[in-house]
C-alpha cells in the first residue's frame, strides 16, 4: 500500500512523514520539482508544494502536478496536509485536488492536532484553548486569520459547499460517525469538517472513514488523520493479520483494561476456565483443547484475539485446598495456569492460516510461559511502549522475530492494553 501526502510547506511535510513513520510506513519528503525516488521500501511519500503563500495559479499547478506524480506512483491512499492554524489557500488546494482525483472523491477535514493544543469543537479551531483569530495568525502579513470557525473558513475559499460533523456525534462511535458521513456524502457534499478534541476521537473517524465504501477519501489535516487513516486503510485493504491478547492477571485493574479493549475492538474473549488448569489432572489437556478449538473459531471474527481467564465476577481460585487434595504446591498449581494459557496461544499460532502480527502477554509468569513453550530463548527489547510495558521481538524458537509487548498486571490505566494492541499493529511486518 503506497500513502501520497500533498503539503504546502516542507515542515508540515516532514511532521506528516514522522507520523507516518511511526505508523511502520517507510516514509520520505520531496519538493515539488523533484522526481519521487524509486525506492522499492518506500511506500509514503509527502511532496512539499511550497505553496501556501503562492498565486492560484501556482497553487493549482503545483497541487496537480504532485497528485499527478502519485496517481504515476500508484498511491491508493492521496492526502491533503494543511496548516494547524489553518494558514494558506486551503480551500483551492483541496478543490484542485478534489477535481483531479475525480467526482467520487470527498475531503474529509479534521484540523484538531490535539499533541500540539490544537483542537476543534462546534467547527471552531482553538489554539491551546484559545480561538485561532486570537493568536498570532491574526496578524499573519499575508493572509491574517480572521475568524475560527473552519467551515467557513474554507467555504470561503473553496467552489463547495462545506458540511460539519460536530463533537456530539463523533463522541458516540464509528458506525454513528460513519451514518452522518453516509447522509452528507449522499447529499453531494465534497467537503465535509469534523469535530476532534482527542486523539482518541481522530481514531474513531479514521475507523469510519474505512468503513466507507464507492468514495475516493481525501484526508485533510495536520497529521493526526493521515497517520490514522493510512494505518486503519492498511489493515482493510491487505492481507489480515491478527494480534493475540493474553491475560492471566485477575487483578481489577486488568478487568478494566479488557473491558476496555473488548468495546474498541467489538472483540469478543475466549475465556479459559481457571479451575480446570490449576490441576495436575486430564482435564488441563481437555480445557487447553477447548480453549484452542474455540480460540481457532473466534479468530475469524475478531482482528484482536483475547484469551485469558479473568472473567468478571469470577470466585479466586482455593489453591490451598487443590494444592492439598492433589498433593501439590500452590506455586505450581499457578505455574499449569500460566502454562495452559501458554499453551493455548502457541497451538493457536501454529494452526491458525491467519498472520500473526504480534503477541500481548499480561503478567511475568504468562511470559515467561509462553518463552517457555514456544522454546524462545528470550526477548531482544527494542522499545518501551509505557512505563513498565517493553515491546521487542522472540529469540529463536517456534516463532523467531515475533513482534512481543509484554506488562505487568498492576501497570497502566485502564486504556494500557488497548495502547498495546495499537502499538502492535504499527508493527507491519507480520511474524509466523
């Protein structure tokens, strides 16, 4: 998948191209008078028009042309990067693009870049909490910004009619973002400006957006959006790849963090009964080929397969009275747990036809389980994704240079798991 991004100036193409990277694109920045390099890893490309305080008809020959370069280049995903004080011609330059992509083409207009104090409520832009007319823009020598309200600020500029989608219905979710979307694009709107005041809310309009289907969508934004939507477009449109969540911890905040991640990610757990492996018997093998052959079904449905055995209202386990009757230590009783959870996800690796992306494990003893079992000798640690949840690769084994984020039960808040998972999914080189 190849992510075309025009920008009207070369640091907004470079802030652009960071997020891409972090997305796992490889990215690059061009000026507008240069060739795109054939590069056979390059797959996000920003061309910087220097154009923002240009003629119209510099603008429209420098916005044509890079959409041009693109559509040669075989960008499936063409994105427009505008100023996050909502500086320059953006209204032309989103028209000139609209016009060369073709009818069917919509920009979808998110100026909010909440990291930055950027955000945008009731279609008004508010810069660290003030409306833009109020900063420093106001007194822009060429092209002072007058007013906040971004709807008419581009209408202004632009030959469309431009519509809102407000804070309300974004703060819902994507299928309620996706409705309005469907209603103005049905009524021939080519411009439509949405509400963001968090990152979280311009995920959920990237998630939207991808749900849209017979529509040439033009990301129109600061950055944010363009990250969002190139990586939600991603994992539409190539092969599937899946991220295994494994939990043992049965603390209350680890029950937050998969509630959590259950409603972002409409997944549904296959839920591994405890009791059955705290045991030496046969029924850890009969509840570990349950868990498996139930797991191989839900991975269908669910791009985030959670496999754990916290279930809500769930009694603790009298580990002193199996540990007596079976003659056993509690400890190791913990460990046929840890070890069944352990199992589970490696047999469903091995079998399952799907990529696996990565893996989530919650809990020092479920990894060091999984290490274990899949006969990995470690983990070579690359990166910390949060305080005290590490992401880094296995190390020989069954699954050599599978992508791995590992964290203890008590850390993070109850969006921890979640920020896992996404971070997982940057990773695009899917491990087997």
């Amino acid at each position: 998948m190849k992510v075309g991004v025009v920008a009207d100036d070369l640091t907004g193409a470079n802030a652009t191209g960071v997020k891409l990277s972090k997305q796992g694109f490889t990215a690059a920045t061009v000026v507008f008078n240069d060739e795109i390099p054939e590069m056979d890893e390059l797959d996000a490309v920003c061309i910087d028009t220097d154009s923002r305080y240009a003629s119209d008809r510099i603008v429209i020959n420098r916005v044509k042309n890079a959409t041009e370069k693109f559509r040669t280049w075989g960008a499936q995903v063409i994105c427009k990067r505008i100023d996050s004080t909502v500086r320059g011609k953006i209204g032309l330059e989103i028209d000139t693009i609209l016009d060369e992509v073709g009818d069917d083409s919509v920009a979808v207009v998110v100026p909010s870049f909440p990291d930055s104090g950027r955000v945008c409520s009731g279609g008004y832009l508010l810069v660290n909490g003030a409306p833009v007319q109020e900063t420093d823009v106001a007194k822009d020598p060429v092209m002072p910004i007058k007013q906040s309200y971004v709807p008419a600020i581009i209408g202004e500029q632009s030959k469309f009619e431009v519509a809102h989608i407000g804070l309300d219905t974004v703060l819902t979710d994507s299928a309620k973002i996706k409705a309005a979307f469907d209603s103005h694009i049905q009524d021939g709107k080519r411009i439509i400006v949405v509400d963001a005041v968090t990152d979280e809310d311009i995920e959920e309009i990237a998630e939207a957006m991808v749900q849209i289907q017979g529509v040439h969508l033009i990301p129109t934004d600061p950055g944010p959006l363009t990250a969002s939507y190139a990586r939600a477009y991603s994992h539409q449109h190539v092969e599937q790849s899946k991220v295994i969540v494994t939990v043992g911890s049965v603390t209350s905040l680890t029950g937050q963090q998969l509630h959590y991640l259950k409603d972002k990610t409409n997944s549904t757990p296959v839920y591994v009964a405890a009791e059955k492996l705290a045991t030496m018997q046969d029924s850890w093998e009969v509840e570990v080929d349950r868990a498996v052959k139930e797991a191989l079904e839900r991975i269908h449905q669910d791009d985030v397969l959670i496999i754990t055995t916290h279930k809500e209202q769930n009694d603790l386990i009298d580990f002193q009275s199996i540990a007596a009757k079976e003659n056993a230590t509690q400890d190791a009783l913990a460990k046929r747990i840890t070890d069944g959870l352990a199992k589970i996800t490696r047999l469903v690796m091995e079998q399952t036809n799907y990529a696996i992306q990565g893996c989530f494990t919650s809990g020092g003893d479920v990894t060091a389980s999984l290490c274990a079992l899949s006969m990995a000798s470690g983990i070579k640690l690359e990166d910390e994704v949060l305080p005290l949840a590490a992401y880094g690769t296995l190390i020989g084994g069954h699954f050599p240079g599978l992508p791995i984020v590992t964290k203890g039960g008590m850390v993070g808040d109850k969006k921890s798991i979640f920020a896992c998972v996404k971070y997982l999914k940057t990773k695009r080189s899917a491990a087997r």
